[in-house]
C-alpha cells in the first residue's frame, strides 16, 4: 500500500475587495455582484488551507517540514494580502476580480513554483464560513 498522505496548513488574512468585472458594464456588475459590487469595498477574514499530498518520507517522516510549509505561505501569500485592499493595492487583482474562486487560484499560482513536483497542491479557501473554494478540484 502506497504511502501517500495528506498535510494540511490553515493560515489566514484579511482584506477588502470590491468584486468588479472589466468586462461589464457598471449596470451589469451592479446586477451580478449586488452589494459586492458597492464602490466603497467591504472585507473578509480569508481562512486559507493549503493541502500537499506526497509520501512520507522514511528518514524524517514527514512529507514536508510543515514549518517551512507555513514560512512559505507567511511569505508568498499573507504578506502580500493581509491587510491589503486586493483591488488597489495589489498587482494580481488590478484587472483580474478578486472572487474567492480567482484568489484561489492566484494563491497556487504563488506557492507552486517553490513546492517540489513530487508534491499535489490543493487550495481550499473560505471567504465565509459558508462560502468556500477548492482549487483544484479535480
Ligand atoms: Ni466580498
């Protein structure tokens, strides 16, 4: 039996938005994101899991050091957005709209390139306790 196995890191951040498409109208964002869409922002306490999946390794036992794990995420993710408003004041959503779904997808984009192949990344976000997001979802 293969042994694979999952390692879970919870970090999180908070930050305003505005969600806002270029590619319509005011109207139309207006009617798609309803008070989302307020000019004035609003915020959210992101929770921010970050699953990798690889084997345990049989010297240290571990699939990956989890405190380099969440120096990693500190790094790459919680300081760019915590505290930020994502629409103003970040480079990854000037244009592209902040749903939790393209922040997902964003904050893999950010941690893929210093994990190792051999490891699966999964990015499980919740914009509320209700709401949340699972890139990939395969
Ligand atoms: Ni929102």
């Amino acid at each position: 039996m293969s042994n694979r196995i999952a390692v879970f890191r919870k970090e999180h951040f908070n930050a305003a938005h505005r969600l806002h498409s270029l590619l319509l109208s005011d109207e139309e964002n207006a009617v798609t994101f309803g008070k989302c869409n307020y000019s004035n922002y609003h915020g959210h306490n992101y929770e921010l899991i970050v699953q990798v999946r690889g084997e345990v390794d049989p010297i240290t036992g571990y699939v990956i050091d989890m405190k380099v794990l969440s120096e990693l995420i500190k790094r790459e993710v919680v300081e760019r957005f915590d505290h930020k408003n994502l629409n103003l004041d970040t480079e990854e959503f000037k244009t592209l709209n902040p749903t939790a779904e393209n922040i997902a997808i964003v904050i893999h984009g950010l941690l893929r390139p210093h994990l190792d192949k051999r490891y699966d990344l999964k990015i499980t976000l919740y914009e509320t306790e209700r709401n949340y997001v699972e890139y990939p979802c395969e």
